[in-house]
C-alpha cells in the first residue's frame, strides 16, 4: 500500500459478504436454496464414483416395461418390444428434465468424514447423514456442540464428535 493511499480506520467496518457457493467451475450449482443449501441427486456410490440417478430411473423403467411385456407378449408383441425399449429412455428423459428445470438439484459425492469439531470454513459436507442435500461451511463456533453456519445463513448444531460426511459437488 502506497503512502498515497487514503484509509480512514474510524470508518465503520463492513462485515465480508458470504463466499459464494460454485461447482470448480465457478458456476452457481443447481438447486441452491434461499437457505443456502443445494439440493442433490443420486444416493448411490460405489467407492468414490457416484452412480447416475438417471440410470437409476432407467433401470427402474426397464423393470417396469419388462413386466409389462410379458403381460403384452402373446397379444401385441411388437408393442411389448417397443416398450422395452422406449420406456427406459423415457423415464431417464423425464427424470432429467423434472432435475433440471422442475426441481433443480446438483449431483455430489461423498469424499470423507470428519468429526463436527474438525469442520472449517469452506468445507461442503452432508446435513442429514451420508445422503442427501449439502451446505457449505461459513462458520464454525463452539457452544454445547459445534453450530455450524452454511452459506445463506442455515444452520445446524451437532455433537462435538458426530460424523459428518463431507461432499464435492459435481454438477
């Protein structure tokens, strides 16, 4: 700082804004909420890779189109083909579509966990388990447990030694 500068030290402070919550990227992640918090997709990882919630609708589709074909099979059997194909497809459309624009969520993954008193400023972590939406840290402080204050001004107070599952958001 040059001695040009002018810095008045009697002005009154002006609190930092939050950090903005953003995928690597530096876009806003899907299914922010006034809260603060992000709604996310998928519940199912398999080591640190999460599985699609996409393929999971069209795995369900297809569990679905298959017993309807087998119903359909002896009186319409090209309608029973179709429909092992086409529903699939459609239940994994509709299910990015309503992800998308309907209700907006992120896909994130678990990538450890931490005692509550470990959690720091920055940390993304899971607010109800191992699933489910995550919050970014802004504050930490200590009290009877760790209340932990997320980007938008939610909150939440868990025991000092409660494990928390910390998160990466994907999308």
């Amino acid at each position: 700082m040059s001695t040009e500068d002018h810095v008045d030290l009697f002005r009154e402070q002006v609190p930092a804004a939050d950090p903005k919550l953003c995928l690597a990227d530096g876009s806003p992640p899907r299914g922010l909420t006034a809260e603060g918090w992000v709604r996310t997709t998928g519940w199912l990882q398999f080591g640190d890779q999460p599985v699609s919630s996409a393929l999971m609708a069209a795995l369900l589709g297809m569990l679905g189109a298959m017993v309807g074909a087998v119903l359909l099979l002896t009186t319409f059997p090209v309608a029973a083909g179709v429909l092992v194909v086409l529903v699939p497809v459609l239940c994994s459309a509709v299910w990015g579509t309503v992800i998308t624009w309907v209700r907006p969520a992120s896909s994130a993954r678990n990538i450890g966990a931490k005692h509550a008193e470990e959690l720091a400023p920055g940390d993304v972590v899971r607010l109800y388990g191992s699933i489910g939406p995550v919050g970014q840290v802004v504050e930490v402080t200590f009290e009877l447990g760790v209340r932990v204050v997320f980007h938008g001004g939610g909150h939440r107070t868990w025991a000092r030694r409660e494990v928390v599952h910390v998160a990466e958001l994907l999308t």
